[in-house]
C-alpha cells in the first residue's frame, strides 16, 4: 500500500456506467451483515453516499430516526436527495463531508456506515478513528469494501487478467488500495475498536442477464469513465490496451458459461459504551 495520505483520487468517478453500479446497491445485498442492529429510531451517517440508494433503504428502516448522508464528491448529492425525494423520505439530509475530518460532534449517531469507501480514501485508520469519534457509546461503525485480487471469474481469459493488474496500479497510483476488503480489521484494531466482528459476503454473477450488465458497465468504465483517463495520463495503459481489456470484458459477459464473484470484507464495530 502507498504511503497513507489524508486524499486519494476517487478512481471510478461518476460516470453513467459507474452509477449504473451505484444506483443497484441495496441495503439488502450491500449492507445485510448491519441490518440486524439497526433499530427504528436511530440516527444513522452513511458515509460515501453517492446516488442514495443504500441511505433510502437505511430511512426506510428508521423511521423514527434519521439518516444523513454525505459525500466527497458535492455533484452526486443532488442525484441522492432526489432519490430519497422520490421515495418520499422526509427524515434524510444530505452534505459533502470529508471522511478524514467529520464536521460533527462527538457521539452524534448510532451508526456510521460506509460502503465501498475506505478502498479509495488515502488514510483508513484515521478515517475509522473520525467514524469512532462520531458514533455513541454502544453504537456501531459498519464498514463493508471490495477485494480486488480475491475476486474471481471463469473463464481465464488473459485479457481479464490485465483488467486486474491494471485496476491494481490505478488504483494505487491514486493513493487507495483495492485489496481493502481483507485489510478491513487490522485497519479498526489500528483504530482502537476492541469488539470487532469480521464477516465476508459476496456479489456473484452468472447468469445471462448479469453478465451482460457487469461486463458492459466494466467496459465501458474502461474506456470513457474517469479511471481511463487515469490510466492513460498516468502512464499505466494507452488507449489501445484500454480497448483490448473492454473487449476481454465483453468476450466474458457473452460466455455462457461466465462467472464472476466478488468478494466483500465487512466489519461491525461495537463502540464500547
């Protein structure tokens, strides 16, 4: 991992093909491993909001509560107010925020929750310490990210290999680390956290349908989303190898014996009370 600093490049951007992603996350099949503690009246910080979909499934389950959510990225908050505008949720807000410094008091919420964050913010303990900080005595900090080298796919075609190995330095390059899946606990106990429960869950995906949309929004990021022109301007890829890995996507997705499973670390902090 480089050198931690206090920002990284968000290296997927907000691209159509990136919010086709973003906008398919539920609570159900992001944030399943924290749903059991969350209670009708809690006040909730979705960290990383983006579009608000997770945030409006998080309202919906306090409605005696209040969920704020807040992003890095000011552009995106206007796409999560009108999703919880229409869902007709009255008790969201929503705010630009940077992970590393909270602009609220101590002990303000029940949980903090962050989904798919810390794998692109430039120091992550300092980050879990700010979460910590905000969330009360006895409330939890849930935390879930992608491991990129532990995702997995059939067949083995090579240009997917280079998908992966270029991910990796792009990402890095950026200041984040995609592998933060299975770094997730050592980065709370480095934290301070001491009741820590670690879990993993995963996206899978195999049939016709969901080849055909992971592959094309992977294509498509590869080509025209903010992470190629990373790896064009940072020397990693020309525009002729991003084009042979969006071919080796869409050779994957239209298999019909494709697979693809990605793997998800999790962690459900307990502040001790």
């Amino acid at each position: 991992m480089p050198e931690a600093r206090e920002t990284a490049v968000y290296t997927h951007g907000h691209h159509e093909s990136v919010l086709r992603s973003h906008t398919w996350r539920t609570a159900a099949n992001s944030a399943a491993y924290l749903l059991g503690a969350v209670e009708r009246d809690m006040r909730i910080l979705d960290i990383g909001c983006g579009p608000g979909t997770i945030t409006a499934d998080l309202a919906e389950l306090v409605p005696d509560g209040h969920v704020t959510g807040v992003d890095h990225a000011p552009g995106i908050l206007d796409r999560a107010r009108a999703t919880a505008a229409e869902r007709g949720l009255a008790n969201t807000d929503f705010a630009v925020a940077d992970v590393h410094a909270l602009d609220h008091p101590d002990d303000s919420f029940d949980v903090v929750h962050a989904h798919q964050v810390l794998q692109h913010v430039g120091d992550p303990v300092r980050a879990l310490r700010e979460m910590r900080r905000v969330t009360r005595p006895g409330g939890f900090v849930a935390v879930r990210d992608a491991d990129y080298a532990a995702m997995t796919w059939y067949p083995q075609l090579p240009g997917m290999d280079d998908w992966l190995d270029l991910y990796h330095r792009v990402a890095r390059a950026g200041g984040g680390e995609p592998d933060a899946g299975r770094r997730l606990k050592a980065w709370a106990l480095r934290a301070g956290f001491t009741d820590i429960t670690a879990t993993s869950s995963t996206w899978t995906y195999a049939t016709a349908e969901e080849r055909a949309w992971w592959s094309e929004l992977w294509a498509e990021r590869t080509v025209a989303s903010s992470y190629a022109g990373l790896a064009v301007r940072g020397g990693h890829a020309t525009g002729e190898q991003l084009g042979a890995v969006a071919r080796a996507w869409r050779e994957w997705g239209e298999r019909e014996d494709g697979w693809f499973a990605v793997l998800h670390g999790e962690i459900l902090c307990r502040k001790e009370a």
